[in-house]
C-alpha cells in the first residue's frame, strides 16, 4: 500500500510539475529574446562579397559608361537645340554622368543601393518656381 501511494504521489508530482507548462507567478516577468548579435564577418564571406562584386562591375560598368557617354551626347544636342541654355543640357548631362561606376561588396550586402540615374542638382530644369501669377483686373 506504502508503494501504491508513493507511485501515486511520484506520478502526480511528475505530470504536474514536469509535463506541465511552467506558470509563472506574478513577481516574475517573461524573459524576452534578446536582439541578435552582429557577428564579424569571416574572412571567406568578404572573399565571396570582394568576387561577386568584382564579376558584377565587369558587367555593370561598360553599361554605366556608354549610358553616361550617350547622356553627355544628348546633353550636347540639347544644348545645341535650345539656342545654348545651360540648364536643359545640366539636367540631361547631371543624371547621366552621376551614380555608381562600380559595384561594391556593401551593394550586394543590400546596405547600399546601386545608384545607375544619378540625382539632379537642385537648380535643374525646368524651374522649380511658379511663374508669377497674373495681375487681378478691376
């Protein structure tokens, strides 16, 4: 009977406290997860970034310059055809010529965007300016 009884306790205690979710009382709170760790990256990872961005600007590049090259070129003839205004070649010439040659390891990484159509400059054309707003008749 001693062993009925303590097999009963045993296995009382066992489903209840082992099997059993763990509850948690009202002093303890919940562990929360940590934020991930920035680990260094290894020699091998920089190696495989340093390649895939060697073998992406062999591709990347000749395509960059012959668009800045045709950018100079219209920019040229925009010039030409709008009786020498500077700010209509600027604002083909400036897209054209500015962003990224090459690629870099960061770019694969995703921590860079790969910039082909470069910014404008601020004074570019057409004006940013309203016109002037025609004079109210009385």
């Amino acid at each position: 009977m001693k062993a009925l009884l303590t097999k009963m306790l045993l296995g009382t205690f066992f489903t209840t406290v082992i099997l059993s979710p763990p509850i948690l009382t009202a002093a303890e709170a919940p562990i929360e997860a940590a934020p991930p760790v920035q680990a260094e990256p290894s020699p091998g990872e920089d190696l495989g970034y340093g390649v895939g961005a060697v073998l992406a600007s062999v591709l990347y590049s000749p395509l960059k310059i012959t668009y800045a090259g045709l950018g100079l070129l219209t920019g040229g003839a925009g010039y030409l055809l709008s009786a020498g205004s500077p700010e209509v070649a600027n604002a083909i010439i400036n897209p054209a010529v500015r962003g990224d040659y090459i690629i870099k390891p960061n770019h694969l990484k995703g921590t860079e965007p790969v910039i082909f159509i470069g910014p404008t400059l601020t004074n570019s054309y057409p004006p940013t300016t309203p016109p002037p707003a025609p004079a109210a008749q009385p």
